[in-house]
C-alpha cells in the first residue's frame, strides 16, 4: 500500500468515522443501551471500504463530497446491521467480529437484534435527510431505492438466505455465484448506484465502468474471504477462522481449491484495474483522475489485505 493511498484512504475513513459517531452519540436515557451496542459494533473499526467507494465514485463523477456523505454513511450503516445479525446464534453463531466479542455476546441477543434494527432504520433516515438537503430531492430518492433495493431480498437479504441454504447441502457454481452477488456484491454496487444517482449520472459511461469495477472487486472480495478463512491469521482477522468449513458450506476454495481460487481472485483483479484505465481514458479533470487512481490502488488494497 503505497503511502499516497494510505493517505487518501484515512482521509477518507476519518470523513466516515466522524459522521458516523456523530449519529450514534451516546445517550443518558432509557435508550442508552441501544446506541451503546450500536456504537460498540458501528465504530469498531472496520475498512469502511463501501462508504470510501461511495465517496470516489462520487469524486469520479464531479460530485460534491459533503452531498454524498450522507448515503455512503448509510450504506455502512447496513453493512454494520448485517454483521450484528450474521453474527447471532440463528444465523452463523459467530462469538467474535473485529477483533472482540460480536454484539450478542456483549450484550445479548435481544439488544443485539435492537441495536441491529435501530441501525437500519437509522441508515434510511440519514439518507432521507441528505435526499432532502439536494437542490432535486429526485436524485436523493433514486439513490435511497438503490440502496434499499441492495440491501433487500433482490440483493444481501436474497444472498443471506441461500448462505444459510448451503449450510444444509452443497450447492452449485452458479448457486454460489449468485449467493456472492448479493450477499457481498449488492453492497458494493450500491455505492456506485447512489454516487451515480446523487450526481445525476447513471446513465454515462463512466457510471456504467464505475459498476462494472464494483461488480468485479465484490467477487473478488467474497473469493479473498474464502481463501482468509482457511489460511487468515485469527489475531490479524479479528474473528475465528475455518467456519466455513466446520458448518461445511460450499466457497469457491471448496469448489475451486485454494490454487485456483487465487488465480481467478487475480484475474478479477485485473478486470476491475482494465475498468480504472478505461474510466481514466474518459476524464479531463485532475479530480476525477485521482479518484480512478485512488480506485486502482484500492483493488490491489483488497487482492493484498489479511483481514
């Protein structure tokens, strides 16, 4: 990770950070202990990778940062929402997120679903408020279905529930494929579709490359978790390893083999680098190219990471 990445990445991180801890503020009432569970799971790190898309995409687009703040935010918002849930003993039972105990642990499961709950409703809130806050609401609004449209049962709910179908059988290729595209990919495309919205270009050529990079690195980000969950390092991941195969779901190392996987995790990678050079050949302004730039890196960030 070169160190004008790194840069932009925190920079960008700190944005997300500071709004998002301005939302979930604790409170002294008798709500108290929801925020504090929604602020144990929100602000425990994370690589905030669907917001900082959100906002390069923006930033690819010409749109202004501080107007697309509001749904990237809620886009992780959702992502953080799933994670509690995922992580509740009905679904894949998992003791550990991020390095510590997942929500239920801490705080048990019924405050756990709350904080979980309280957060996805919270997420079309701020979205709402930011559709509100533009000088055409209608571009607010198309980025709010996209969002919503990602997170329900055509996207990562649609993904979720044959994940928990592959506990109970193997499924196919194809199955497998369409479990990563909304399980993962869906709230990485969404990014992309509300940055596109906002900035009233869904329909150019650069928002299409824009989704089209999306699509890949969401693939090539659920192949990258398959291969860490038999070779990640517990104290680097944050969480326990080998899951998937204690409740024998099929991934594409168990399809594919873990030599195999890795070569197509590449050739994914270069597709999405082969979309940055084609969304670098259409800008003209300085802005706009750093962000294709920052999105290059960023796919190599996501080939290289360990956790």
């Amino acid at each position: 990770m070169n160190n004008r990445f790194s840069d932009v990445l925190h920079q960008k991180a700190d944005l997300i950070n500071a709004y998002l801890d301005s939302k979930v503020s604790q409170k002294d009432n008798l709500q108290g202990i929801v925020y504090e569970a929604m602020r144990y799971s929100l602000l425990a790190g994370g690589k905030r990778i669907r917001p900082v898309l959100a906002l390069a995409a923006g930033q690819v687009l010409g749109e202004q940062e501080a107007r697309i703040l509001p749904f990237a935010c809620a886009i992780e918002m959702i992502h953080t929402y799933s994670l509690i849930h995922d992580d509740l003993p009905a679904m894949d039972d998992d003791d550990y997120r991020r390095g510590r105990y997942s929500c239920h642990k801490k705080f048990g499961e019924a405050t756990a679903i709350l904080a979980g709950d309280a957060l996805l409703t919270m997420a079309f809130e701020i979205a709402a408020e930011g559709a509100l806050a533009l000088e055409d609401p209608k571009r607010g609004l198309r980025a709010i279905r996209h969002i919503a449209l990602s997170a329900g049962t055509e996207g990562m709910i649609g993904g979720q529930i044959v994940d928990l179908d592959a506990e109970t059988r193997a499924i196919s290729e194809s199955e497998l494929r369409y479990l990563c595209e909304r399980k993962t990919g869906a709230l990485l495309r969404a990014p992309v579709l509300a940055a596109a919205a906002v900035a009233g270009a869904e329909e150019t050529r650069s928002a299409a490359l824009l989704l089209e990079y999306a699509d890949t690195i969401g693939l090539a980000f659920q192949i990258k978790d398959d291969i860490l969950d038999v070779e990640g390092d517990i104290s680097v991941l944050g969480k326990a390893t080998g899951s998937d195969a204690k409740d024998g779901k099929t991934t594409f190392v168990t399809l594919y083999g873990i030599q195999r996987s890795k070569t197509l995790l590449e050739d994914l990678t270069n597709r999405a680098l082969a979309a940055c050079d084609q969304l670098i050949s259409l800008q003209t302004g300085a802005q706009a190219q750093d962000a294709c730039a920052f999105l290059k890196e960023l796919a190599f960030f996501l080939l290289e990471r360990t956790y």
